[in-house]
C-alpha cells in the first residue's frame, strides 16, 4: 500500500509540475496580434500628424513620431489597440504617464504600440492584455501632462521588441514623442499600420476590405468616421 500511495504521489507531482511548467511557459508569451483596433473609441480626429516637423529651436531636425488625438476635455479611457505585453508604464519629462506594449504580429516580428499623456491613476500595470484592453486614461491634469492643457492621446508604432536601452542614434528614450530624421525609419503611420489590421484577415470580403480602406483615408483626413469601425 505504501509503495502504491508513493506511486500516486509521483505520478500526481509529476502532473502538477508538468501542468505548471507548460502554463508558465505560455503565460509568458501573450496571444498573437492578429487584428489591432484604434485605442480611442469614437472619433478619431487627429490634431498632429505623424511626420511632421515640429521645430522646437534651437532644434530643428525634429519630427512627430505619432498621431495626436484628442477628446475636447474629456479624461477618456484608453485601449490595447491589440493583444500584447504591457512592458513599460512611467511618467516621462514633456509627455506624462506613457504605456508602451509589445506587440507579436502574425507574420513574425514584433512592434510596440505607445500611449503618451496618460493619467497617473488607471495606468495599466506590466503583463499581458487583449486587444481592447482598458490601459489607461486622458489626463486634464497639466502637471500630469507636461504642460498640455487639452488632453489628448499620443498614439504611435514602433518597430522591434520593446527595448528598455535607449535609442542607439542619439540616446534619447526609445519610445519619445519627437525625434530627429535619422530615427523615422523606426516609427510606423499608425493609421498605415493599424488600418489594414483592423480586423482579422479571414473577416475581410472585398467588398468590405474596399470599405476598410476608404475609413483608412477618411481617418488620415481626420474626418468623422463615426461607428464606421
Ligand atoms: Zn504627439
């Protein structure tokens, strides 16, 4: 009897570590970013490009790495604008709380989505969210801000794993607001990148991917799209 309970033991011991190892081993991977949503609900009216130069003197070689967007004086809530990693949530000088997710695409690869003028209450803690997950939200604060008075959400795409180093052109923060030329090629349009992922692949008929790309440009004109998405 003994020799046959010593047995169970082993085998239930064995289970329990097996079990334990392959949950630990996939809870480290969050699910694949298979389709990406906008992280504000609503419209999507963008109040600064991506792209565009934004001299601030004696500086000029200086770009805006992301979309701004706003909500009037709404403190609005946040979304994941897909499943990934929440690996970074701290205030930064001249950009507030930021969120920055690592995003694993289905072909392979990975980019991070970053959230800049955040509110300090509700940031997101680290770890795994789904698409559409609550992260965070606006802030009116302008202390919380750095100044800006009118909260809006900084959205932008970068590509590669999330990097806790700083930006090897000029070691400034990887995930900042604005940066020279020279660091653009790092950075996606966000409406570019998120449009066409909108939805999964297998949800698209031609008819609707026409669809999906006429909201595409209506967003880029920063046009009203209502509940189009
Ligand atoms: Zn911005």
């Amino acid at each position: 009897m003994v020799c046959k309970r010593s047995i169970l033991c082993a085998v239930a011991c064995g289970l329990f570590i097996f079990t334990a190892l392959v949950f630990s081993v996939h809870s480290s991977h969050a699910a694949v970013a298979d389709s990406f949503r906008l992280p504000l609900d609503g419209t999507w009216k963008i109040s600064q490009q991506f792209g565009v130069q934004v001299p601030d003197p004696p500086v000029t070689d200086r770009y805006h790495l992301a979309e701004d967007v706003g909500r009037g004086f709404e403190e609005a809530p946040i979304f994941a604008t897909a499943n990934g990693t929440v690996k970074h949530a701290a205030s930064h000088t001249n950009y507030g709380y930021v969120v920055a997710i690592e995003h694993s695409l289905p072909e392979g690869g990975e980019v991070c989505s970053v959230y800049g003028h955040l509110r300090a209450s509700g940031l997101a803690g680290l770890g795994d969210v789904g698409k559409g997950q609550l992260i965070g939200y606006l802030s009116a604060d302008s202390s919380e801000t750095a100044g800006t008075t009118m909260p809006h959400l900084h959205f932008g795409i970068r590509s590669g794993a999330f990097s806790e180093n700083p930006d090897p052109v000029d070691g400034q923060f990887r995930y900042r607001g604005y940066g020279p030329s020279s660091v653009m090629g790092e950075w996606f349009d966000p409406i570019d990148f998120v449009g066409p992922r909108l939805m999964p692949k297998f949800a698209y008929g031609n008819r609707l991917m026409a669809n999906r790309d006429l909201n595409v440009r209506n967003l880029a004109a920063g046009a009203d799209i209502g509940d189009q998405l």
